[in-house]
C-alpha cells in the first residue's frame, strides 16, 4: 500500500488509475496491445509467434536465427549536444532496451557479458523488461540483478508496455532509478546533465512530457528516456537534447539488408524505427533491441547495446 501511495504521488493519480485499469483489462483479456498483423492475436487461438518460430523451421532458418539473440553487438554512437558543459564531453551512456529476458535462461548472463565488456558512464534501460505483456513478471525480476551487478554506473530507466508498474519497487531496491515522468540530474565540477525518463506512450499511453521536463532549466542539456518513439514529435516541442527509444526491435525478422517485415508501431514512419534519425531540433536513436521478443529469434536484425558518446560543441574547433 506504502509503494502505492508513493506511485501515486510521481506518476499523478489520474495516471496510476489509468495504468491500472488497463492493465487489469489486459490481464483479463479483455483488452489486447497488437497492431497490425499482430492484431489477430486478439482472437485467443492465434499466436503469431508460433506461426513464426515455425515458418523460420520450415525454411531451415530456426538454428541460426535462434543463435543470433546471443551474438549482441557493441554499437558506438556519437553525438553532439549544444547544451552539453565541456565537463561531460565524451560522456559514455550505455543504453539496453527491451531486454524480454525471461524468453531464455542463457540471455541475462549473456547481456551482462556485454555490459561488463563495455566502458560506460551510466547505463539506461529504455523498457521492456519481460518476454511478453500477460506472463508472470517474477522470472524476469528475478533476472534483472545480474545485469545490475555488471555495472558500478549510475543506471536509470523507463516502463515499456510489457512492464506492469508494481516492478518498479523492485527495480528500484535493485538500485535502478525508473523515471515516472520525471528527471534527474548527473554532476560533474558542478555542472549537469539531466536525464528525464516517461511512462509508455504506446499501450499505457501514460507518459508526460510536460512533467518530465518540469525542473530541468531551459538552457540545461537533457537526455529523454522514452520506451517507444512514436511520440517523437510531441517529444521535440518540450527542448529535450536527445531522446532514447527501443520498441520497435528493429523489425527483430528481417530480410536481408535488414529491411523490417513488420512493424510494431502503427502509422510509425521507416526513419524511426531503428537507428539515428531527428525530430525537430531533438536528436534520436531507436534501439534494435537487446533481447528478443515474443520468439526467441532474430534475423538479420542483430541484438545491440548502445553506447551513446555525448559530444560537446564548446570543444569543437
């Protein structure tokens, strides 16, 4: 009760109640997050994944595409920031994003592997912590400290529309810090850098910009954490320097070349959903994902963490 009213205190009540109500109704069934192809999973029989682990089988494609949720790759990206102090050039954040970790028990020890292989200064988790949004979420909580025991950094992340809002607690005792609409500052020599973070716009659609920017100075350098970039638009009118999305996988079954055979957000266009891409003044990246979702496969759609080098203008000649 103690968690709740702590809830309901950051996210807002009128936004708790919401978060709740349609996570009853899901958890019911009575409500379904597919779009797209994905939307005939609303009749119970039909499950997309299935019909997908088995096409990939029937094309002598399973054994390699399985293999591939393992096979995760360090992808280095450099930005720079107007607004970033000179004191945090060359900042290393390390972004992970829909982790799905309970889809095998070889995943966690495999995703902590990478982190430890990787310099970072902080590390951020943009959602999506569990396989799919109507299992238990106890198996991936239970998961989750060894990917936290791989880093010394700060660590900081958001709910995806897989996550029921009770983890956040447990995430929390983890030593995570989840962002509820809200921000939070890194020092250095007296300087920040704020990284804000907002609940999932996609299903749950309770997310905040306004909030989440609210105590950040206009002239400060900010870092949004948003599970899904879909919002991107909206995202840009608050300021924010630079924002980090996952979601989408990537398309996660490819076709050569990577091109996506589907597309988990409706109406989202090809630029965003994966890799580098703007939006108004903001800058953005979209996570290909480090876990694999629903089935556990990837095909020409490699799983990644992201190191976001932060560049300051100040020091470019």
């Amino acid at each position: 009760m103690e968690d709740f009213q702590q809830l309901k205190h950051r996210l807002g009540a009128s936004l708790l109640q919401q978060r709740l109500d349609k996570q009853a109704q899901h958890q019911a069934r009575q409500t379904h997050q597919g779009e797209g192809i994905f939307k005939l999973e609303r009749f119970h029989h039909i499950s997309i994944d299935r019909w997908a682990e088995r096409l990939l089988k029937l094309c002598f494609l399973w054994e390699r595409a399985h293999r591939n949720i393992f096979q995760i790759q360090v992808i280095e990206q450099e930005w720079v920031l107007p607004h970033l102090p000179a004191v945090f050039d060359g900042f290393r954040l390390l972004q992970l994003s829909d982790l799905h970790l309970d889809i095998h028990p070889d995943l966690a020890p495999a995703i902590a592997r990478a982190v430890r292989s990787c310099p970072h200064d902080a590390l951020c988790i943009t959602g999506d912590f569990r396989r799919t949004t109507n299992t238990d979420q106890e198996p991936s909580m239970t998961l989750m400290p060894q990917i936290l025991a791989a880093t010394n950094a700060p660590s900081f992340g958001v709910l995806g529309n897989h996550d029921f809002i009770q983890k956040v607690p447990r995430l929390e005792d983890y030593g995570m810090r989840i962002l509820l609409n809200e921000a939070t500052a890194l020092e250095r020599e007296g300087q920040k850098l704020w990284i804000a973070g907002v609940d999932d716009p996609h299903f749950y659609k309770t997310h905040n910009f306004a909030a989440a920017r609210d105590g950040i100075p206009s002239e400060a350098c900010s870092v949004l954490l948003c599970h899904s970039p879909e919002p991107h638009a909206a995202a840009a009118q608050y300021g924010f320097d630079l924002m980090l999305s996952g979601h989408t996988h990537g398309g996660q079954i490819c076709l050569p070349g990577g091109r996506h055979l589907v597309n988990s957000s409706k109406g989202l266009a090809r630029p965003f959903v994966k890799g580098r891409w703007r939006s108004g003044d903001m800058l953005g990246y979209t996570s290909p994902g480090t876990g694999s979702s629903g089935v556990a496969a990837r095909l020409n759609c490699p799983p990644e963490i992201t190191v976001h080098v932060l560049k300051s203008r100040s020091l470019i000649p």
